[in-house]
C-alpha cells in the first residue's frame, strides 16, 4: 500500500454526510452486527411505505430461498411516485431527458405519476394482471422507465432486455419468461443513427416462436418505417389516449417478484434473476443514500442502459424512492464527440456522476488525441461525487478520472456489485472512507463480505481467495426464474458453509482489509462492464453448422474494454489463411451478433485443424488464455494431443 495514494474523506463530507466518517460507518456495522435482522427491520421501516407493515424479519426456513419482510405489502411505483407527491415534490423535476441530439425534456413528479398510471391503465386493459410477466425492449427514455414503474404498480414483472440483444436473444427470453406482452419503440436513435426495435421484436415473434406473447405496444420514438401486426400490434399513444391518470397501485407482498433479468452464467443458457419487491427497493433506496450520499438539490446521473441491472437499480428505483431528480440520456458518450459527457455536466449541473471504467478508458484516449473534447474544457464545477461500476477500475484511471473529471475534490467511489445482489456490496461511502485508487474498500454495512477458500473456511488478509457474502441480506435474488436447482448450484454450493457465491476472486489488504476484486473465477467474462458467459459465445458459433465444427471462448486482457473475446474455431473445411481467413472470421462474427447481440462479436478469431486438448479430450483453456494474451507457451504440452497446433493458433484474425 506505501505507493499507493490515499485520499481520506474531507472535513466537510465527513461532517455533512448521510453517514459521517469512519465512527458513523463502524457504528452502523456494529449495529448490523449485533442484530442482523433488526438492523435491516429499521432502515425497512425508516425507507419505505408499507400499505401493511411486517411483522417477521427474515425467513430462513427454507435456505437458501430466503424471505425478507415476507408478512408486509407495498407497492414500488406508489414509493416511487405518490409519496414525493404527497409529501409536496409534485413539481420537483424527476427527470431530466436528454435525447440523441440534444434536446430537452423534463418530468415533474406529478406528470410522471400521471403518465405512469395512464401507462398502467393501459396494461390492464389489455388485460395484464399481477404476476404476469412483461418485457420491455425500449430505449433509454422516459417512456422506458415510466413502463417499468407501470408495470410496478400493477404487480406485473417486468423483464428488461437491452436494445442491443439480437431477436434471437429477445426469443429466448420472453418464452423462457412466459411474456405476454413486449413493450418497445419503433426504433431508438443513439449517435446520430436509427436502429431498429420493432423490426428485431417481430423477427422474435415470427412464426408463432414465442406462444404466451399477446401484445406489442409501440412507443413511436423517430416514426421510421415499421411493420405491422394487427391484432397482436398497438400503438402506445392509442392505448393510452382517453385513459385516466389515476390508477390505484397493487398493494402486493414484499416477496412479490418486481423483475427478472437475464444475465450471463457459466453455461450456455442466460439465467433470469429474481428479485423481490420489498427487500430490493430498500437496498436500492439505501444505497442511493449512502453510497451517494443523495440529497434534495442534487442531480444525480447515472449513464447505464435501463437494459442492465444498474440502470434498474440506479435510474429507474433507487434516485426515484428517495425523491431525487436525474437524468436519462439517450445517446453514446461519443456523440457529436466524445465530450458529450462533460458537456452534459455543465449544461445540467449534474453533482453525482455515475459510469462504468470501459466509458473512462475510451474517454481518455480520446482526450489524449483531442484537445478540444477534454474535460478540463468544460466547467465540472457542479461535480461533488463521482461513482464507477461494473469491472475493475484501474488507479491510473480512477486518478485520471479524479483529477479532471472531479477536479481533485470529488470523492471516487468503486462500487462493487452484480445483477443477482440488487445493490452494492463492497464500496467507499464518500464521508467515511479513505480511499485507495483500484480498490472497493469495505463492504456497505450489514452485507457480510468475506473471503474463504474452496471448502468455505476464511483466509487471512493479505491472501487472495473466494468472494462470498456470509448472512442473506434484504436484496438478494430470490432465485433463477423456473430454475430453482441451477440458483442453488450457482450460489450456494454444498461446499461453502451456506454462505453465497459471487463468481469473483478478492483479496484483502493485510493492513487496512480493504477489498481488491480479481476478476471472475467462473466462464464469465466482463467486456466493457458486460457480462458475457463464454459457453454461450461458443453454443452461437457452433450453431453455425455450416461452417463451424468446434469452437472454444476465452478472455484476453484488454486496455479499453477490460476483457476482450478470443475464440478459437475448427472449421469443417479446411483450416483458412489469409484473405479467406479473415473474411470467414468477419462472417463469424455477424453471426454471433445475429445469435446475440453485437456486444458479444469476438475480437480476435483464430482457426485451428483443432483445438489443444489433453489425451482424455479435455480442452485445455489456461493454454488458450496463455495464447489469446499473446504469451509463449510455458505449460507442459506433453498431454497436448496435437502441439503443432499451437503454431496456427498464434494467427489472430
Ligand atoms: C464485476 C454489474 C470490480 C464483477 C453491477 C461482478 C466489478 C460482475 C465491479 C457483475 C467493481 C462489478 N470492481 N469488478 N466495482 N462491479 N464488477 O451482473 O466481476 O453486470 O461479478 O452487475 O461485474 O456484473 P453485473
């Protein structure tokens, strides 16, 4: 730790924090720790409008299927909406739109409460009910996050796929959820380009591929061309034309399941990740409060898509529960340039700034080679916090990112978290921790953060090991939906002592027990802040039956995006070369993008008469990462069925 820099909380965030320096921190893990449950009973209380308060805590009686808060009702768009409404925040700004190119548009309270509860008028005329499961395919706009609160308010779950899955992808999802109805937009126009939705929406739908469908509403976002379904296909301003503006929120039980989403796993298939209604909207109210310390005048911006778990957590609930006013970007952080995020800071007088490394990385380059679209350019005064999730972040990122984003007064934290946790887990509270560039420090207080080895006992600091979470806390995931074996494999393997797995490697530092995430320990890779599961990159190609015989994904280091994707191909012709080679690989590539989604194109592709396997057939994966990276081969290939192969592996294309 001698060289690294340390940056301890100022006076004045330490005394005008929500929580104030270390004594408030230790203090509030004190009281978690001497009583887990009443500690979460009393934010539970303190945070959120219950129509019927619970009674019982924590429900552990069916491990690892835990209950929280399970005798109360709520309703997440009532805590949302209604009650900054009634508590005279009607004409506050929700908020603030920015679209593509550069337009304004801004929401009070009160006409987002309206527009959600025409919206959930809508929904149940066509007949969704409580429990029924909704996807919302739609751009980042205001539309999309008044579905998600509409369907919140009727106790519809919601299922969020991102605008950049393919139909394939979106296929997938809305059979494994049993969806009735997709929400979406005729296209979305992000950079100064149309892309379309509706056209992905129908190619998903085509030939009776998804049977529990029934509607298609339609928010016109460009009025570009679409086709049409009648019957099945309704305009969104048709069906909410003449409808009233009230509508009365379902009071449903806290385990009452408010979303699925899909993520990566390590097998082929993206699991659809339960969360709950109570239990998750606390987590979410309470990290905005504490990690972000949130307050009345702030304009909080967090830059993630609705599509991925932190544009749920910290766009469409948590700044929204707790009254605050944000904003929603529509566009790319690249378009007209790449100063269109400093610039939004300025024009916005944004306070709390929140975005993904992979977006700082690319941010500096293109600073480095351009003057004009450097942030120094721009007044970031505003700025009081700065966040940044989802991978790793580098110290000569996070110092960039500190000095001339934040001006070297803004506090940095690194909030470590996954889709399955609902919020953050290990991370710096801007009043109380000092913090060390690269690492998330402490874990917010009652998450019970640890570190242990492969049968579940604790390693001491200093030694790296396994990241699992000890005790359940309020917004776990509550399963993998119509999967609840695969959630207990994933999470609570036998070996582990019934604690939960995260999927990541951490070590502690010796001195302080701050936490350093080492990447994943499973078949997922992190692709600038995406999670993308190798097996199913590899199950897209070899779905290529006419080209491809085999295929194996690994990650390699890679200075913008984190991760970069390496796979290794055995062709059913014979092993390409040259122009051939290349042109095949850009065929693989589109077909992946087909299968999934552009996210998930390879970088590198390289061909091989076979893939290095051991004499009992097993690939050997550490051997193709050692390649990927461009390193020579030190391992014993003596079991390597094939070394000449390794020669032709070493062509990228
Ligand atoms: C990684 C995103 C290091 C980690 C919220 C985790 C991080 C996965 C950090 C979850 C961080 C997320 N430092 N690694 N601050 N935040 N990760 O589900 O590997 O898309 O398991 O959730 O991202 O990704 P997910």
């Amino acid at each position: 730790m001698s060289e690294t820099h340390l940056y301890p909380p100022s006076a004045e965030w330490q005394a005008t924090a929500h929580v104030k320096g270390m004594a408030g921190y230790q203090a509030l893990v004190d009281e978690a720790e001497a009583d887990h449950e009443a500690f979460w009973a009393r934010l539970a209380r303190e945070l959120l409008s219950w129509k019927t308060p619970f009674t019982k805590v924590l429900n552990d009686s069916d491990a690892p299927f835990f209950k929280w808060f399970e005798d109360g009702r709520l309703n997440v768009s009532y805590n949302c909406l209604d009650r900054n409404v009634e508590a005279g925040l009607g004409d506050k700004t929700a908020i603030i739109f920015e679209a593509d190119d550069g337009a304004v548009t801004k929401v009070s309270y009160s006409e987002l409460l309206a527009r959600v509860g025409t919206l959930a008028n809508a929904l149940k005329a066509k007949g969704v009910k409580k429990g029924d499961r909704v996807v919302i395919y739609m751009p980042m706009s205001i539309e999309g996050v008044a579905a998600m609160q509409a369907c919140a308010r009727i106790g519809a779950t919601h299922s969020v796929v991102f605008g950049g899955f393919s139909a394939q992808s979106l296929r997938d999802r809305v059979n494994d959820a049993g969806a009735v109805m997709i929400l979406t937009a005729d296209e979305q126009q992000r950079g100064g380009k149309s892309l379309p939705l509706k056209a992905i929406v129908d190619e998903a739908l085509a030939d009776g591929a998804c049977p529990s469908l029934k509607d298609v509403i339609v928010y016109k976002r460009t009025g570009g061309k679409v086709g049409w379904t009648e019957g099945r296909d309704a305009w969104l301003h048709d069906v909410t034309a003449n409808l009233s503006a009230t509508c009365e929120p379902e009071w449903v039980e806290a385990e009452h399941p408010l979303f699925l989403l899909y993520t990566s796993g390590s097998t082929g298939k993206p699991k659809g990740v339960q969360h709950s209604t109570g239990g998750y909207l606390l987590h979410a109210a309470l990290t905005t409060k504490w990690t972000f310390d949130l307050k009345p005048d702030d304009v909080f911006w967090c830059t993630a898509d609705i599509g991925w778990v932190t544009g749920h957590t910290y766009i469409a609930y948590g700044p929204l529960a707790l009254g605050g006013t944000e904003i929603v970007f529509e566009s790319v952080p690249t378009y007209p340039d790449a100063g269109r995020f400093w610039q939004m800071i300025e024009k916005h007088k944004v306070t709390i700034f929140y975005t993904a490394p992979t977006a700082i990385r690319s941010l500096i380059k293109a600073a480095e080679g351009n003057e004009s679209v450097h942030p120094k350019r721009y007044d970031l005064t505003s700025l009081r916090l700065l966040g940044s999730v989802g991978e790793p972040i580098n110290p000569a990122a996070w110092e960039w990112y500190h000095q001339h984003v934040g001006g070297g007064r803004c506090p940095i934290v690194d909030t470590f978290w996954q889709t399955e946790t609902g919020g953050h887990m290990i991370t710096p509270l801007p009043g109380a921790t000092t913090l060390v560039p690269g690492s998330c420090t402490l874990p917010f207080p009652g998450i019970t953060a640890a570190i242990v080895d492969e049968t579940g006992n604790d390693v001491p600091n200093g030694q790296g090991g396994i990241l699992v979470v000890k005790k359940p806390w309020p917004s776990m995931i509550r399963t993998i939906w119509g999967d609840p074996e695969r959630f207990k494999k994933s999470y609570y393997p036998a070996e582990l002592k019934g604690y939960y797995l995260a999927g990541d490697g951490a070590i502690r530092d010796a001195q302080t027990g701050y936490f350093t995430i080492t990447g994943r320990i499973d078949d997922v890779l992190n692709v600038s802040g995406h999670r993308m599961g190798t097996m199913e990159i590899e199950s897209a190609l070899v779905s290529c039956t006419e080209l491809v015989a085999e295929a194996a994904v690994v990650g390699r280091p890679d200075d913008t995006t984190g991760e970069a994707i390496c796979a290794f191909v055995v062709l059913k012709r014979p092993r390409p070369t040259g122009d051939e080679a290349k042109a095949i690989a850009k065929t693989l590539r589109d077909w992946v993008a087909k299968e999934i989604g552009p996210i998930a194109k390879p970088k590198d592709i390289r061909f091989g008469d076979n893939l290095p396997k051991t004499r009992s057939g097993k690939i050997m994966r550490r051997l193709l990462r050692s390649v990927a990276k461009g390193e020579s081969v030190t391992q014993d290939t003596s079991t390597l069925e094939n070394p000449a192969i390794l020669e032709q592996l070493g062509q990228a294309y």
